[in-house]
C-alpha cells in the first residue's frame, strides 16, 4: 500500500508542479510582457501591430512592428517561430532565349509595296565555291560566376 500512495502522492506533485509552470521568455520581449493582457485585447478588437506600437510609444515604450508581431505569435498565440520558406528558382531550360535578349516578333510591313529578295549574283570564274553552312547552334551566354565542373580537370 506504502508504494501506491508514494505514486499517488508523486503524481498530485507533479500535477501542481504542471499547473504552476509558467513558460521561460526572450529577453528580447522583457519590454513587451508588463503589456501583455493589453496586447491581447487590442489584438482582439482588430488592431494592428502598428497602431500597437504607436499606442506603446505614448508611453515610452519603443519597439518594431516586428517584434510585436514575434511576440504575439510565440509568447501569446505560443507558436513556435516561423523560418522564411526558401523560393526555389525555376530553372530554365537551355534552349530558352532569356527574355532580355528576345527578338520582337516581326509585325506588318508599313509600306504599301512589297521588297523582292536580292538575286544571288553569278559566281566568278576561278573562286572558290564554299557550301553554305547553317550557323553554329551554341548555348546562350550565361551571366555570372563560372564554377568549372571538376570532373572536366
């Protein structure tokens, strides 16, 4: 009997011990905690962060928009803090001109006539004929640093 009221007597301790705890703040809200019931019930009328700085700067009291909305979120809403998401950059496929670099698209000639295509002029006797090649395809020129690719070294 002596081992279940030693459970019992632990487990009533332990119970006072829960309801007694009061979670440890930030330093950095020290100012911000003498006004936490006020915050909470400007917080519940509609008001915004920046009229709550405003309202605690009448009485000398200087904190950011910031740092009210921080403390709104983990000390009164008890939240954990949010980390900024990482926007991840499309990657644009090789063959896709940047958009700076893009041609206009051609739109309707503003002459009434029409241009005839030059005529190729007959070839010369004694030069050389070279065959017309199309022109080189390359990637388009990159901006920016240049890491080289370790397995190429």
């Amino acid at each position: 009997m002596s081992q279940s009221t030693d459970i019992a007597a632990q487990t009533a301790r332990f119970s006072e011990a829960v309801r007694a705890f009061t979670p440890v703040c930030a330093s950095r809200y020290a100012r911000l905690l003498p006004f936490k019931d006020g915050i909470v019930e400007l917080r519940q009328k509609g008001a915004s962060y920046r009229l709550i700085r405003e309202l605690l700067a009448t009485i000398s009291v200087a904190v950011a928009v910031d740092t009210i909305g921080n403390f709104v979120r983990e000390v009164i809403e008890q939240r954990p803090p949010s980390r900024p998401s990482r926007q991840r950059r499309a990657v644009r496929a090789l063959s896709d001109p940047p958009l700076s670099r893009a041609l206009p698209t051609p739109s309707k000639p503003q002459f009434p006539f029409t241009v005839a295509p030059p005529v190729p002029s007959a070839p010369v006797e004694g030069a050389a004929v070279t065959p017309s090649t199309p022109p080189p395809t390359e990637r388009p020129r990159r901006r920016g640093a240049h890491i080289a690719d370790p397995a190429n070294l």
